[in-house]
C-alpha cells in the first residue's frame, strides 16, 4: 500500500473529481454520499479500506488503519504537525509515507 498526494485547486469541485478519477484507477468506486462528505470533511474513510484527507492545500490519500499503540514521541509529532488523526495509524506503520508528510506540512 502506498501514500498518494495532490495539490488542492481553487474549487473543492475539481478536488473531487481528481479524487474520483484516482479510485476509479485503482478499480474503487466513491459513493454519492461520499462524495457528498468529501465537499463537507476534511477527512473522510472510502469504502472503510482508505483516508482521504484535504489539508493545508494538499489531498492524502493513504490505507486506513487504526491508530494503536503509538509511542508519545510520534504522537506528539503528528499532533504538532496538524496530522489528522484518521490518517496517523498508516503514517506509524510506514516511515517513508511519514517523513513525506512531515516535510509537506512543515
């Protein structure tokens, strides 16, 4: 699994629709009201398999997986980096997606 970023445009339309055209590349389809969520969150869960996150004029796309057991010093850092938390658990598992991120939000 792997960590896929973008650029956030102007218009939280043409976000979705990047968004979209990534999922369906990767054989996964968005629902109507996940796309519905998409204009609305920051974060949302895509067929409970993915996180999609806009921040900070960027758009992750990671695997989701739930934040357990992570040690203080990371949590901290990631808290400090204003990484949302629906997207910590894949960043804990993979250093090479974490470094990626730290240097994008810093």
């Amino acid at each position: 699994m792997h960590l896929f970023t973008s650029r956030l445009s102007t218009h939280k339309r043409s976000d979705i629709v990047a968004i979209d055209k990534y999922f369906k590349s990767i054989g996964k389809l968005i629902t109507a009201a996940e796309k519905a969520l998409l204009k609305t969150e920051s974060a949302v869960i895509i067929s409970r398999e993915y996180v999609v996150n806009q921040a900070d004029s960027y758009v992750f796309i990671a695997p989701y997986i739930k934040a357990k057991n992570i040690d203080k010093e990371l949590k901290e850092k990631l808290r400090l980096l204003k990484v949302e938390p629906k997207l910590r658990g894949y960043l804990a598992s993979d250093s090479k997606a974490l470094e990626l991120v730290s240097l994008l939000l810093q």
